[in-house]
C-alpha cells in the first residue's frame, strides 16, 4: 500500500479547495482500502461448473451482476441469460459485452421485472437455463424504509418467482445472493433479504431437482450508492466527508471477492448451506474515509475534514455475520466459511407469503412491516418509523403473558 504521509500537502484556501481539489487526487483501487489481504479462489471448479452451460443472472445491469457477467464469460458458458429491468443497464451492459468481442457464447438479454411471473415463466420456457445468479434486488436501506412496497415486491415475490420457476425447469442450482444485513435485521432492506432466504430453504426441503444455496457478504467496496463512491465525490468536491456516527462499524468486501465467492458457491455449494467470505475485522467507517483521504494524497481534518451527520433510517452502528442459532463451518479454503440454515416450517411460510400479498394489494406499509416482524421476532428497526410497530408488538406480547 502506498505511503502517503509524508507528502507535502499543498495548503489551498477554501474556494480554490472547492473548485479545483478533484484534478489533483490520486487514483486508488478497492483493494488499497482493505486491511488485510484480498481472497482468492481456485477457478478449477468454478470453470468445471460454468463450462458449457446455460447460465441466468437476474440484476446483470446493476454492481454485482455487471461483474458476474464479466467474469463467468471467461469460463465459457454455453449460453448468458441476462434480466434486468432497466432499460438503460441492460443496454449499457450489451455494448460492453460487444466490445469483449466474445465468440462462441450465446448471449440473450431481456428486460424485465423478476417479480412479474407473466414474463418470466416464457424466458425459462424458451432459454430452459441450468444455473440462475439471483442477483437482482433493491438494496439502499433509507430509500427502503419508505419503499416497503417496493422491497416486498422485489425481494421477497421476485425470489418466489424465480425459485418456484427453478423447481418447475429442473434448475440445477439457484446461487441466491444476499447480505449480512440479512442477520438479526434491523431495516426493511435485510428482513426482505431475510425472508428470501426462508423462502429458499423451505423449497430445499420440499423439492428434489434444485439444489438452492445463499452467499452472504457485507459491503462490497464500490458498487453505486455505496460508501466508497460516496466518499470519493465528497473528497474530490474539497469535503466535507459525511458520516452517520463515530462508532459505525461495517465489513467489506472487492467487487473480485463477491463474485469469486457467488461461483465458489454454486461450484461447491449445496442445499441449505450460506457460504460467507473472512471478511476480516469490522472496519470502523472513520477509518475507512481517513484511509480514502490519505490514499488520495491529502490529509484528514486539515485538507478534508470529517464530519457525522447521525444514523439514517434502518441502519445500525455494527452489522454481524451470523445469526445466534446460525454456527459457521470451515471448507476446503481457509477464507470461507459454511453456517447451516435453521429448519422452517412450510405451512408458516406460504401463510406468511398469503399475507404479505394481500397488504400489498392494501398499499399499507405498517401492515407489511407487522406481518414480517411477526414472522422474523428479531426484525427490531432502528432509527425508521417503524419502531413503532415493535413498541406495539412487546405490548401484545406483555399482555398475553399476564393473562
């Protein structure tokens, strides 16, 4: 990692700070952020696993998927399946595809809404895919909490959708891409996130063709509306960095590392198993903007000061790996870890999902986040206006002990 802390900082006075800082930072890569050496994997079973096959990546225009994409292409898959439902990604991500000047491979892509069985029981009809990277969701956790509607539909019925289509084409696996934020959830992003994965595990208990695994990770450096890039514009407009509390914590994850481990996991995984990536110690996110400024050839708090503007809706000062009930196992490599999920009952599942629906049709969010708070007992918001509704649901709770 470059030294930068015995630079001479030019001392700039504030207009020219403003209007002038971003033509003189240093470039760095996500790797220089980490405070430990980047994970590898050995590709033999991935390229094994990805050869020649028919392959579907929901999401492929957005962070994750994007680079999904990138990298299963140079393992030669037989045919690329690509759904995303905007309009713009998808074409960004063709033009880009085109310029690989891949041969060999078939690519298709369609624009569509995951959640919309219409159109997407024809796309597993006709291209009859064999491995699906379920990568599609909504993930911004403040937008969320005033988006319950959206992060139901997407989150929770697009999985449903795509899995009960799996089940249904003899799907070989489904590689379900969720969060740690997944794990004793505190917003309405990780409890989505949380009940795709019951979802999934019921269905690994209740069919015998689709063998359907969860990679869990934290925040991966750089993908749109992350911390990263967020950081890297406030710098370059001369600061301040804005961040939510002095004691946010969070892990982090490369781009590399959250692709090699979503095709670890599908090479190697298999039913009920999350795979989870040593992700190291939890970086305090103070740490993390002082590193970017210094990385950036400047110095914190005297070139860019640092500035904590509270915690916004749904977020939580540390996030955690695994949930209490959840023990974690090693594997053949050293950096990462298998957690086992916990039995679910099938009956409780679809009444929950019978539920859901119908407050969907009602358009009331508190009716959503109640349904799945008494689904989830350790869905606890913070700092949303659902916190409400956990007040309300201790009271419930208290009442019926005394009786």
């Amino acid at each position: 990692m470059k030294d930068f802390s015995s630079h001479e900082v030019p001392q700039f006075n504030e207009d020219f700070r403003k209007s002038h800082y971003h033509q003189n930072l240093i470039n760095f890569s996500p790797e220089e952020l980490l405070d430990r050496e980047p994970v590898t994997l050995d590709t033999k079973n991935i390229s094994e696993f990805i050869r020649n096959k028919r392959i579907l990546i929901t999401g492929a225009g957005g962070s994750i998927g994007r680079n999904l994409v990138k990298q299963i292409i140079l393992f030669k898959p037989k045919r690329l399946i690509l759904i995303d439902k905007c309009e713009s990604a998808i074409y960004e991500l063709d033009e880009e595809i085109r310029e690989l000047r891949i041969s060999g491979i078939e690519i298709v892509s369609f624009i569509g809404d995951v959640a919309d069985r219409k159109r997407m029981k024809p796309l597993f009809q006709k291209n009859q895919p064999q491995i699906i990277f379920h990568a599609a969701a909504n993930k911004h956790v403040p937008l969320l909490e005033k988006n319950a509607y959206e992060a139901i539909k997407t989150n929770i019925f697009g999985t449903k959708v795509l899995a009960d289509l799996a089940v249904d084409y003899w799907v070989e696996k489904f590689i379900f891409i969720s969060t740690d934020k997944a794990v004793n959830p505190s917003n309405v992003m990780g409890v989505t996130k949380r009940f795709a994965e019951i979802i999934l595990q019921n269905l690994n208990k209740t069919n015998n063709t689709t063998q359907f695994i969860v990679t869990r990770f934290g925040n991966v450096l750089g993908t749109k509306g992350s911390v990263v890039p967020v950081f890297k514009k406030q710098i370059a407009k001369g600061g301040p960095v804005e961040i939510t509390h002095a004691k946010v914590k969070r892990y982090f994850i490369t781009m590399n590392e959250a692709c090699q481990l979503v095709l670890e996991a599908g090479a190697t995984g298999h039913a009920n198993e999350i795979f989870i990536l040593d992700m190291g110690e939890l970086v305090p996110l103070t740490a993390l903007a002082e590193k970017m400024i210094r990385l950036s050839g400047l110095q914190p708090d005297v070139d860019i000061k640092i500035i904590y503007i509270g915690l916004r809706a749904g977020e939580k000062l540390i996030e955690e790996r695994l949930r209490n009930d959840e023990i974690d196992t090693p594997t053949h490599h050293p950096k990462l870890r298998i957690a086992q999920l916990a039995a679910v009952h099938s009956f409780e599942v679809d009444t929950v999902l019978n539920k859901l629906e119908k407050a969907l049709d009602s358009g009331e969010d508190n009716e959503m986040i109640l349904i799945l708070k008494d689904a989830i007992p350790e869905y606890i918001s913070h700092n949303s206006e659902f916190e409400k509704l956990d007040i309300l649901r201790a009271a419930k709770v208290e009442k019926i002990i005394m009786e």
